[in-house]
C-alpha cells in the first residue's frame, strides 16, 4: 500500500513543510546600497494553498560563524545533549544553537544568568554595575549592540555549562514575508522580495537571521526551508470592479506584485495605482520590468515613483500622494481601497498623516470628521495595512 500522503491542512507553523529554494537574484543594479532578492520558493507536492495577502514563515537556521564562536568560547564540540524545555527531546548543543535559539538581541535575563557563572570579581563587578537601576539606558545600549558571542567574551571568567546557558537564551522565532506571486499565475511555488539585512555594532558584521539565511546560506534545489503560510486579514476586495490604491515603498512592493498578478488573473475591472520608492531610479527600481509589462497590459493603470536620493532634497511616496491629492480622493469617493506595506515605523504613519491631509483638503470633512472617514473606511475594509 502507498504511503499516505500529508495533506496540505496539516502543514501549520508547527508542523512546516519543509520547500525547496529554487530561485535567489538580486533585484537591486550596480551602484546600489541595497541587496533585495527575489527568491522562488516551490512547494511542490505539498498540497499547500495560499492566498494573495498571506505571508510565508519560514524557519531560518543561525549564521555558523555565530555558532562556532559560542562552541569555541565554551570549549565544547557541540555534541553534549541538552533539552529546550522540560519534558522535550534531547538534541545537542550544536543543534540547539543552529537552528532553535536566538543567537542576536541578548536580554537582561541572560546578563543576570552569566553572573552567576562568573568567577572574577572584575567581571562580577562589571556585570553588576551594567544591571544596576542607574544604568538602565547604557544596559539598553550595551545590549542592543551585542549577540552572545559578544557576551560571553566580554567575561572570561564566565565558565557556563551548556545546558544552563540554553535555559537562558531565547528560542529562535520563524521569519514572516509577504507573498509577492498569486497562486492563479503560480499555484505550487511562492515568490518573496527580502531586503537582506547586514550591519556593524560592537565592530562586527552582524547578520539578519532569515534575510542572510535566505540570501547566502539556503541551498538552491534541496529541500531544505521548513515554512508555513501565514493567513492573514489583508485582502483585495471582494468585487474585482472596485478600484485599489497600492503604497508599497521597498519591499512593501511584495503583496502588490501579487495583487496585480490577481488582478490580471482573474480579469478584475477596477482600476490599480501604486506608489512605489526606493533610493535611486537606476538601480533601486525592484521588479521594473514586470511593472511596466503590467501597464503595457493595461494592468496597472497609474505608476507613481518616488526616489529619494536622486535629487538634492527628500520625496518619499508620501510626497507622491499628496502631489496627487485630487485623484485619489476621486478614487477613494468611487469605492477605491486604499493599501500599505512596508515600513511600519515611519512610512506607514507619514502616508496614513498624507492620506489624513487629502481626507481633509478635497471635499473631507475637517478635523475629527477625517478621522471618522478613515475609520469607515477601514470599517469597510478599505483601508488596510501590511506593516512590519
Ligand atoms: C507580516 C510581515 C511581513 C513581512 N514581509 C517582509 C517582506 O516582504 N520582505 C522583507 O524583507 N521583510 C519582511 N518582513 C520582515 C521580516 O519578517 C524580518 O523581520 C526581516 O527580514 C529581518 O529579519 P532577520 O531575521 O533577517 O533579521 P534579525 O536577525 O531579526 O535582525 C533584525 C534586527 O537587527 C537589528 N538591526 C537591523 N538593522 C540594524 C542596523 N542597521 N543597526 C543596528 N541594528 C540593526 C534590529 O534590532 C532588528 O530588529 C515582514 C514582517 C512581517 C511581520
């Protein structure tokens, strides 16, 4: 008898199926500060639906310079067993820190932890100094700037068994990224647009968990990514004759790469806009080429660009907006729905104070009254975000 087959409903967050990377290119040109890849994820023989407005969570393993460095400081070769909680599965040390803890962003508790560990009364005296109530901003920054490796180097005396130090440190999160296809045009693979994230703090290159994973570390044609998708409340609308508004700076372009395939799939009637920005036209302008095949379709009725640094002076999407204040207010009174993706921490607040500023300006009742508009149409579902 054939082995029975998983169905698609039981690939959860808890149980991912484990896909393969079949695709992985840079979307950025020459010249470009940044590095954001279009990866083709399959999901063949999985069963697995999606929707346009979902995202993908995929479970990244940790940097393995990252990892040696805490087997080297603690003289071990990684293979003693430890368990994650009581009651789990033994796995080894090597493992555990590979692919099940967070190696980045230490808390207090882990400071607190390796106290107890240290045996010299300089590293004591540190430690302690750092955790004292005066020094809560400094312990914030001191923080902030170092993983664990940085940690454990910074107190050579601190002698912590394997399994003590696993009980301190945080499990390692699934990453989530919008889904940029539309399973119409691709029903058995996933694309995602990932803005692959590198810095220096304490002197180091640090390196995103899940961006860098997918970027450098993810084997092409192996099954190797376990993932699961992640539903979500961020839909098109209903009726393919309603109108959309897309502000996706970045990779907020993601969804609406999927939107747009839809839309062409499904023969929508509704109109489509978007709001697209980056740093510079020539090398930032991610998925050009699909998105002036789109308008040549007459898909996407209206491409407005913002670059920010090709000009003396600032315009980001939300310039874009209010240059096109009249148009889209027209939109907003036609029945059009009105999205963001991207940046929730200054972008999505600056178009959402643009939109307030259009609301009021063309027609919206003033003050409070814009407020109750935007409300209602969020009521309505025609306004939603995707912000992170
Ligand atoms: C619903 C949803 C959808 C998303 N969609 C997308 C998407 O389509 N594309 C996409 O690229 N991302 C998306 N993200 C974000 C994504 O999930 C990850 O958060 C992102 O890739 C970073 O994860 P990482 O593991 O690479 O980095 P991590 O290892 O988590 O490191 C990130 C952390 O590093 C620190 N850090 C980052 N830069 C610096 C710096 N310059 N200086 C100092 N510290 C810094 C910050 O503390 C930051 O929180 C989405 C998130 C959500 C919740």
């Amino acid at each position: 008898m054939a082995e029975m087959n998983q169905t698609a409903a039981e690939y959860t967050k808890e149980n991912p199926f484990v896909a393969t990377l079949v695709e992985n290119r840079n979307l950025n040109k020459e010249g470009s500060a940044k590095d954001t890849r279009h990866l083709v994820v399959s999901l063949a023989g999985s069963g697995i639906e999606y929707t346009v407005g979902d995202s993908l969570g995929i479970f990244p393993t940790n940097h393995p310079d990252v990892v040696s460095a805490i087997l080297a400081r603690l003289k071990t070769d990684g293979r003693e067993p430890v368990v994650l909680a009581e009651g789990d599965e033994p796995i080894s040390f090597q493992e555990a820190l590979e692919t099940r803890l967070a190696l980045a962003s230490p808390n207090k508790k882990i400071l607190e932890g390796l106290l107890d560990f240290a045996s010299d009364e300089t590293d004591k005296a540190k430690i302690k100094d750092l955790l004292s109530r005066e020094n809560r901003e400094a312990l914030k920054v001191y923080l902030a700037e170092r993983e664990i490796p940085d940690l454990l180097e910074d107190y050579p005396s601190v002698e912590i068994p394997a399994q003590k130090l696993v009980a301190l440190m945080r499990k390692l999160t699934p990453r989530l990224y919008s889904i940029a296809s539309a399973p119409t045009q691709h029903p058995e693979e996933i694309h995602l647009t990932v803005a692959v994230v590198k810095y220096t703090t304490n002197g180091r290159e640090r390196f995103g968990v899940g961006s860098t994973y997918l970027s450098d570390r993810c084997p092409l044609n192996e099954p190797t990514l376990p993932v699961y998708v992640a539903k979500s409340h961020f839909r098109l609308p209903e009726h393919g004759d309603q109108d959309v508004i897309m502000v996706g700076p970045g990779t907020g372009i993601a969804p609406f790469r999927a939107f747009l395939q839809e839309r062409e799939a499904t023969a929508a009637k509704g109109r489509n806009w978007l709001f697209f920005g980056d740093q510079h036209a020539s090398c930032d302008f991610l998925y050009e080429e699909d998105l002036k095949a789109f308008q040549e379709r007459g898909v996407l009725q209206r491409l407005d660009t913002a670059w920010s640094r090709d000009q003396d002076f600032k315009i980001y999407v939300q310039d874009k907006i209010r240059e096109n204040g009249e148009a889209i207010w027209e939109w907003l009174e036609g029945g059009a729905a009105f999205y963001i993706c991207g940046d929730a921490s200054r972008m999505a607040k600056d178009v959402e104070a643009a939109l307030m500023d259009i609301i009021q300006t063309y027609g919206g009742p003033a003050g409070p009254e814009a407020k109750h508009y935007l409300r209602r149409l969020r009521q309505e579902k025609r306004y939603q975000k995707d912000v992170y």
